[in-house]
C-alpha cells in the first residue's frame, strides 16, 4: 500500500504535527513522530501495511520533509485533530508497547 497518496498523506500529517506542535531537532525525533502516526492509524484500523513497507514510508517522507515547508503547507481540520491525537497517545502511557 506504499504509494503516492500514503506518501503524500504522511507527509501532510508530519507537517501538521510540526506545525501544531514543536519542530524536533533530530531525525531520529522526526522518525519517532512519522512512526508514530503510522502506528497510530494502525491501531485504528484507517491503515494496513507491514513492518517493512511502513519503515521504508517513514524513512522516505522523512527524508522529503523540510521544515520549510510547514509554514506554507495547508493543513485541514481532519490532519490537524490527527496530529492533537497523535500527540495525545504519545504522551499516554498506554502508548508505550
């Protein structure tokens, strides 16, 4: 299911993250938020994918983000409460597998 559209999609969500909340200041930061997107609409059932299409998409968006670019994106209402419940379950501890 790795294809433009989720691509696209992970990217906005990232941005929309970045935007709401803080710009990271390491990769390793903007792989943890794009994971955890990914996770979390996984455990919603909005998206399937296996473990090495979803690292190859995380590791894909991340390289194409440029924080840039938060400042110009257009971010729905939809992407925005996704990146207020994204945040949301990461800071529960529930969310810790």
């Amino acid at each position: 299911m790795n294809n433009i559209f989720t691509d696209l999609s992970l990217l906005n969500q990232l941005h929309a993250y970045v935007n709401r909340f803080k710009t990271p200041n390491y990769r390793e930061d903007f792989l943890a938020i794009a994971s955890s997107i990914l996770t979390f609409q996984q455990k919603q059932g909005s998206l399937s994918l296996d473990p090495n299409q979803a690292e190859a998409l995380i590791q894909q968006v991340v390289n194409q983000f440029d924080v840039k670019d938060v400042a110009n994106s257009v971010i729905d209402t939809a992407t925005d409460e996704l990146a207020n419940e994204v945040d949301q379950w990461r800071r529960s501890p529930c969310s810790a597998i």
